[in-house]
C-alpha cells in the first residue's frame, strides 16, 4: 500500500512528527464458523491492511480521519463520547477497551487508510482494530501482551459494533507471520505455525462483489443455534462433539439447529484433516476438505448465496484443486487452490462465465502471506 497521500494528509491536518503502524487482513484456509464454537481455525495474514499515521496530541481527545471515506470524527475517551460515525466505533471501542484493561491513554491523531477489499471476508475490521490497539500499546507503554491486543479487537466487536465474532480475525491480524499459517485452538488459545508455501499451486480469492443485505443478525443466530446444541450435550461449546453424540439428541433439538451443528462438527475434523495433509505436501486432501467446508456451509449452515455457489462450480468445472466461500459468509469471495498451469485459464473462465450470468465480473487477489501488526518507521 502506498503510504505517502496518508503521509501528506496527515501533515496537511495535524503537522509532521508522526508514527506509522500497520496491520493485516487475512484469509482462512480452512475452519469457518469454527472459533466461537471453541474449536481449531487456520488462518494467515495477508499483504493487505490497513495503515494509520498517528501522533499523540496531548489531549484527552481523538482526532480521527478516515482518507478513504474522506470523512473527519473527533471524540473524547469516556463511554458516553462514542462518536456518531460508524467507523469510528472502531478506534472509540478499542480505546475503552484498553482503559478497561488499565491502560492509561490520551487523545492522539490519526489518518488511517485501508487497501483490504471491504466485504470481500478479509477482515478489514480487525486489521483497523489491531492497527490501533497495536499502536496505542507500544506509544503509551501500556505493557499489554499480544493475546489481549486480538482480544481487545474482538471485545471491540461485541461491545461497540454489535457483532459477537469469535477471536479469530484479531488474532490473525496481530499474530500473522509472513510466509506461515497458524493453528490456533480457540479453546485453549494455543496456536502453532505451519510453514504454508504450496510448490506449483496459487492461492487466489475470487470476490464476487456481492454483498446480500443481511435481514435481522443472521450471524448472531447461527452462534445461538450452536449454543442451544452444546447446552443439550451438556458442554460449553460444540467443540470435542461427535456426531454421535448429535444423532442421539436429534429428536431434542430443532431440524435447523441439527443442521448448524452437523456443519461445526464436519468443520472441526477437517481442519484437523488439512493440517495433517499440509505436512505431508498433500495438497489433493487440502482442496477436498475445502470443497466439502463450501457445501456444508452453503446446505446446512446457510451462509452461501447462489453467486459463491456458483463460483465454487465453476472452480470445479475447470479442475481446480480446492476452492470454498470464505468469511461469514452471505456474499464475499470464494478461496481457490489452483495448480499453477490451470491459473491463467482458471481466472480467464469464472471472469467470463461470471460476467454472462450476473452482468459483472468478480475481483481477482492472489494471496501473498504476510506479518501482522507492527510498526511501520
């Protein structure tokens, strides 16, 4: 990303003599819908982020300007300052959050910019997060350690944004190393990472540029749906269950909620199944388990839409190794494992074929795996 236009905007609005930080988007490789379940996820972070020039003011005020939006906040650090702009609910939130925790801040400046795509399921939420939280940390001396950076970010979400995510995104996002996925058990919070460097295959996103407007919370409702199943089982979470255990209380729970479930429990033996191919270099595995994740949470977890549907045919259609809807869901972008030789006419085919049948063609990234949050110069 180019930082100088946030460089010169900042100068323009606050003066020179500033600090830059950055943190990452990322990608799941597998694992989806799997944190807040306690169970394993995958993720990596990406060479997409988002960057904020920042400079402590000596106030108790936030200054905050958002360069992509072209659109200004300020607010103070007391819960009853949150800011009206919604964007801002981000920096407001972490900021509590951090005072919550003991760590004592002031107001600062900032101009942040992002060139994570919005709504393509890579996190840009959680690379603002851990951005700031990152930031305000190392520049205040707050003493804070990694884990409850990504935790901030996360209570962040619950507490200011109204999402109840689980930690993964905000854990890639301050943990991310480049050229590693991660493992991160979201139980215990243990995590170990996998060099991930496929010899002869891409990763690449395809986004559909799709965005469903969500009726209601529905991510919120798949969550209790997996709570009222793990309270049946008599556990805190999904995580650990077999299905076994699910078929003998079938008759206890709704045919909706045996459906969300039956999805987690598939979820959880396939990351397990993806980590043992990655050491073996067997990157067949990797891309059946990701097709199989694409159908469970299109049929029973219902967060697909016909579009990834769609795109996830047309992956297999032309001999594509793995390729899944990845995100919350409801629209975003599918991730591909693609064997080098089949890039070119991979990329070519689901442009055209997406174009014919919904008038636009989708985005196309390839993933480069990449460091989390840190500080810039």
């Amino acid at each position: 990303m180019n930082v100088e236009p946030v460089k010169a905007k900042f100068a323009e609005l606050f003066g020179s003599d500033f600090s830059i930080y950055t943190s990452a988007g990322r990608i799941n490789l597998i694992g989806e819908h799997t944190d807040y379940n306690g169970g394993f996820v995958f993720p990596g972070a990406v060479d997409k982020g988002i960057v904020a020039v920042i400079k402590l003011n000596g106030t108790d005020k936030v200054r905050a300007y958002a360069f992509d939006l072209g659109e200004s906040a300020e607010f103070g650090l007391n819960e009853e300052d949150k800011p009206a702009e919604s964007w801002a609910h981000y920096i407001f939130g972490v900021c509590r959050e951090i005072q919550k925790r003991g760590g004592k801040i002031g107001g600062f400046d900032t101009v942040f910019s992002g060139d994570v795509p919005l709504g393509a399921g890579m996190s840009s939420s959680a690379a603002l997060e851990s951005t700031f939280a990152f930031a305000l940390n190392e520049l205040y001396n707050c003493g804070i350690d990694k884990f409850e950076l990504a935790k901030i970010g996360q209570s962040t979400e619950h507490n200011y944004c109204g999402v109840k995510c689980g930690i993964m995104d905000q854990f890639a996002s301050v943990f991310g190393k480049q050229g590693c996925l991660m493992r991160l058990d979201c139980r215990s919070l243990e995590y170990e990472y996998f060099p991930f460097d496929p010899q002869g295959y891409k990763l690449v996103l395809v986004d559909s540029r799709v965005k469903h407007a969500l009726v209601g919370s529905p991510y919120n409702d798949r969550r209790a749906s997996c709570e009222r199943v793990a309270k049946v089982l008599g556990q805190e979470f999904l995580r650990g269950a077999t299905m076994e255990q699910l078929d003998a209380v079938k008759d206890q729970i709704s045919e909706e909620d045996y459906k969300r479930a039956r999805y987690v429990i598939g979820e959880e033996q396939r990351v397990m199944d993806v980590c043992a191919a990655l050491e073996k270099g067997d990157y067949e595995t990797v891309g059946a388990r990701m097709y199989e994740t694409h159908w469970g949470m299109s049929k029973d977890y219902e967060v697909s839409c016909e579009e990834l549907d769609f795109l996830a045919e047309v992956a297999k259609a032309c001999g594509v190794t793995g390729s899944r809807i990845m995100g919350g869901g409801f629209g975003g972008c599918t991730i591909n494992l693609v064997k080098d030789e089949l890039y070119d006419s991979f990329i070519a085919t689901a442009k055209a074929k997406f174009n014919e049948k919904y008038g636009h063609e989708p985005m196309i990234y390839d993933v480069i795996i990449s460091d989390g949050a840190r500080r810039l110069e």
